[in-house]
C-alpha cells in the first residue's frame, strides 16, 4: 500500500488484515517501487498524489516492468473526476476507488481481481468476514 496520509493508511491497512493479506505500507513513490521490486507483492494499493514519485509514474513503471507488469494496480485516491478516472486507466490501473470509500468497496473489489477469496456479510457497510482462504 502506497499512502502518505497516516489516517487513510489505517484505514486501508484495517480493511485488507481483516481478509487475512499481509500489509507491506509506503509512503512515497520512490519507496514503493523499492519495496515492489523486493516483496513482488500480489496487489498493489496506491494513491495517485504521493512525494518523491507520483502514484501515475509507479504505475507505468510497474506495467511496463515484465517482472511486474501482471501485479494489479488499485488506485485509492481522493482524485473524483470522471476524468481522473480515465487518467488512471489510461496509466494501466487495474482498479480505482475514489475517498472517502466504504470498507466493502475496496474488498469487493479485491475479491473481484481474485486476490483472496472470503465471505462477506454487510451490515451497515462494515464488513463481517465469515472466513477467509488465501491462494
């Protein structure tokens, strides 16, 4: 997860333990394509406004890497224009979510990229996970 907002990254981190991932946080762009060479992770969370190296730029890096290219890219982002949207897609986002977004959207589409699968019981918009198996 690459966010330099404290409180959105608790946010984050918050909804992907409970689906049982492991968290690996940066807080610039620089930063997490260091650690995305190193972890290879299955899923890369990233905010598009970030110092050091823009949310877009990490992005192309990492799909224009073959050593990378087929880890999916969400972009979470307080960025809300049609347009923004259009932007991310255009950069190779696999996904993207706009904040303040509910903790059901970010596993719903976490489910959807098939990076865990679990069971999800709504109540209110706080998800209750059922159990959870990881591949």
């Amino acid at each position: 997860m690459v966010e330099d907002n404290p409180t959105d990254k608790k946010i984050i981190s918050y909804s992907l333990i409970k689906l049982g991932l492991k968290v690996i946080e940066a807080n610039n762009g620089v930063e997490a394509i260091e650690k995305i060479y190193c972890e290879k992770p299955d899923l890369v969370l990233l905010d598009i406004m970030i110092p050091k190296l823009n949310g877009y730029a990490v992005c192309t890096q990492i799909k224009s890497d073959t050593q990378l290219q087929k880890i999916p890219v969400i972009f979470c982002t307080s960025k809300n224009d049609e347009s923004d949207y259009h932007e991310a897609m255009k950069y190779g986002a696999d996904g993207y979510l706009s904040k303040p977004f509910k903790h059901s959207e970010i596993i719903a589409m976490i489910l959807e990229l098939g990076i865990t699968k679990a069971e999800i019981s709504e109540n209110k918009y706080i998800p209750t996970l059922k159990k959870v198996v990881l591949d």
